[in-house]
C-alpha cells in the first residue's frame, strides 16, 4: 500500500489545513485577520480533498464492479463516524444550554434531521448541523454523479464531465439561481422529495436487473444536478466548480492507468483550472477583489499541490504525513466540535494563544486516532464484511452483462 502513501499524506495535509484555518478564529485572531486578506486555507484544503476524492472514489467504485458494493462501502466508511459527531454537535442544544448553528433549531426537526441523513443538507436549504458537513453534500452529489455515469457506460467520459461542469459553471453558473426549489415549494417538501427520490434511486441501482440499475443511476444523478444547479447554498458556479475539481481527480487517475491519452487528461485539467479561475472572477463581481484573490489562490495551488504529490507517487513518504491521513476523516469532522467546546465552555478565544492552540492539535490528534481505531475501522470491517455477504464475487468466465450487480470492470488496477 505505499504506493497510496501520496494520498494520505494529501488527505492528512488538507484535512489540517482545514482544522488550522477554524482555530485561527480561536487561539489566533491576529493572524487568521492578516491572512484573510490573500489566502483561504479552508478552500484550500477542501479543494485538495476533492480532487483526492475524485481520484480515488470512481476507482472504487470500478474496481468493485458493484454498485451495492460500492454503496455499502461508502455507507460504512462515512455514516457511522458522521451519526456520532452528529449527535456531538447537538447535545448542547438538547441539554438547554446551546442553540444550534445558523439558525438550524428553527427549522422543522423532521425536515433538518432527512436533509442530513441524505448528506444533502446543503443544496436543500437546510444549515449544517456541523459548519464542515457541507463538504460532504458535494460528496455526496458526486457519489451519484459517478454511478449515474457507471451504469450507463459513460463513466471514462471524465475529461469530457470536467471539462463541461467547468464549462457551466464559467457560463450559465452566476444565471442560475440558489435555493430557488427552496424558496418556491418550501423546505421541508423539497427535502422531503429529494429523500423520497434518493431513497428510490439507491433502491433501484442497487438491484440485481440492469434496467433497474441504469433507472436508479440516472434518476439520482439528475437529482443531483438539479440540487447543485437549483437549490445550493452557495452560487451554482461554485457547486459546479468543484464538482468539475473532482472530476479532475478521476482524469487523472484514468490518465495515468492508461484509460484515456496523457493530451486529453492534460487538456482537461487545463480547461478546468482555467474555467473554475475564470468562473470566480465574472461571477463574484466587480469589488469583489478579495473574494477572486481567495478563490484563485486556493484554486491553483491546490492543483499545485496535487500535482506535486502525484509526481512524488512512488516515493515513501513519512510515517506521520500518511497517519495523519488515516486519521483525517476523523480529525475534519471532530475539530469544529472540539473548537466549539473550547471557545463556549472553557473560555478560549480572544486574544493569540499559542500554547492553547498546542494543546488543542494534541488533543485533536488524540481523539482523533481514538476515533478512527474504535468508530471509523471497526465500521469499515463490518462494511466489508457485508459487502462479501451481499456482493458475488464475479468470475472471469463471466461476461459483464451476467455479473451480478456489475458493470464492465476497468482494464487497469484500481488505486482504491
């Protein structure tokens, strides 16, 4: 496996990133204030995650030739961990000493807990029970992108997919209105809609009949679309450009495993680092200077820093940098809790505090090891020992059309 140890030292990098850009906030005012002006570590961070998603999601999914193995493995790998930070977040507000954040108590609890169940949250009106969940929303849509993608056969298509998203974001992403399903039919139905519809689209991919999968593939990659285009929090050209980000992971993937031509990836990776530039600069508007520097600066040395890690692929790399990317799914989802904790009860907060903030990387580090031994593993076990239960194991003899539940397998080792 340390062919994979770029990835983790990526997912380790920008899942720190991310947890030091919300500390900022609390143990270093002044220089969270000074960097605000030219840098973002946050989108920074996230943008580097998408593009390891990107790489290593579809791969997964190929590898498996299943879509019920495949979504298994991902309710195993995400759920277990979310449902008990989930229920972190929320246990001052159910104790009476805390409201919940942006306003989530006033919506209907129904309605808050559906929307975060489907991960969908974030293009369904609803604010995030934890201010790092919406990241997860746009896992999510592009879960449903890929296996929309799959059970249709378009799933090599990658540059083409990056390149059009890009496309539409740069052209038709300020047009597009946000929240406006929200806004029209009200929350609480939308949501309620959307679940019903992913509910039936999960149901139908995963049956054993090829009709069924490409209905439910394709109806849950159209919900999708119209979720990010129609009803996002933020812009559609942001929804869309960093869905576009995460299809470059996937070019670069089937690049490199000789599934598409080394020009057409590089065109694509270069369609869309420039339509994502192009896509904040017209859309944010003029004096909007700062907003553009953010966005650009994350934009382009994520890519940086994506490319440099996959150019280091076959090197080792450190022992730290690769358990920090264990650790990070962990350490993403735990730190606003553990933030929140030291900033509303114990009195941090105010003033620069570098010995505080020490101690709060030491004991996020703990917790989130602990977390990943005893939550995150254990889970991903039972996952898979699941999936071996409910997924037959394809043989060579059999051609793709009679595999069950399965796609044409790619010609190449997966990278998942």
């Amino acid at each position: 496996m340390t062919r994979l140890g770029w990835l983790d030292a990526l997912r380790g990098l920008a899942a720190l990133a991310v947890a030091l850009h919300h500390a900022g906030y609390v143990y270093f005012p002044s220089v969270h204030a000074h960097l605000a002006g030219w840098f973002d570590p946050g989108t920074f961070g996230v943008l580097v995650f998408f593009l390891v998603s990107g790489y290593i999601v579809p791969a997964s999914l190929e590898r498996r030739g299943s879509v019920r193995g495949f979504w298994i493995g991902r309710f195993f790998r995400i759920y277990p961990l979310l449902a008990v930070a989930g229920l972190l977040a929320v246990t001052p507000f159910l104790l009476g000493v805390r409201g919940l954040r942006a306003g989530l108590e006033q919506h209907d609890p129904v309605t808050a807990v559906v929307a975060h169940v489907t991960m969908l949250q974030d293009v369904l009106g609803v604010p995030n029970a934890i201010n790092v969940l919406w990241t997860l929303t746009y896992e999510m849509v592009f879960y449903l992108l890929i296996v929309a993608l799959f059970v249709t056969g378009g799933h090599r298509r990658s540059a083409s997919v990056a390149a059009g998203l890009a496309a539409a974001a740069l052209l038709a992403g300020g047009l597009l209105p946000t929240a406006l399903l929200s806004h029209s039919a009200g929350t609480g139905p939308v949501a309620a809609a959307a679940a019903l519809a992913l509910l039936a689209a999960l149901a139908a991919a995963m049956s054993g009949r090829r009709a069924a999968r490409v209905a439910g593939g394709v109806l849950g990659g159209v919900v999708a679309v119209l979720l990010v285009a129609l009803n996002g929090r933020v812009q559609a050209w942001e929804g869309l450009a960093m869905l576009a980000v995460m299809f470059t992971g996937t070019v670069v993937y089937r690049a490199e495993h000789g599934q598409i031509r080394r020009r057409t990836a590089a065109a694509a990776a270069a369609a869309v680092c420039l339509g994502t530039l192009a896509a904040g600069v017209v859309h944010t508007g003029p004096g909007s200077g700062r907003d553009q520097l953010l966005w650009s600066g994350a934009v382009v040395l994520a890519a940086l820093t994506f490319a440099t890690a996959w150019l280091l692929r076959d090197r080792t790399f450190p022992r730290w940098a690769t358990g920090l990317g264990t650790v990070s799914y962990s350490l993403y989802l735990l730190h606003p809790i553990l933030l929140a904790v030291a900033a509303q009860f114990l009195g941090f907060g105010g003033r620069d505090d570098p010995p505080g903030l020490l101690l709060f990387l030491a004991v996020l580090l703990a917790v989130s090891w602990a977390s990943q031994r005893w939550i995150e593993a254990p889970a991903q076990r039972l996952g898979r020992r699941l999936t071996r239960r409910v997924v037959p194991r394809p043989t060579s003899a059999d051609p793709p059309e009679q595999r069950p539940d399965c796609a044409p397998r790619p010609s190449s080792p997966s990278a998942a």
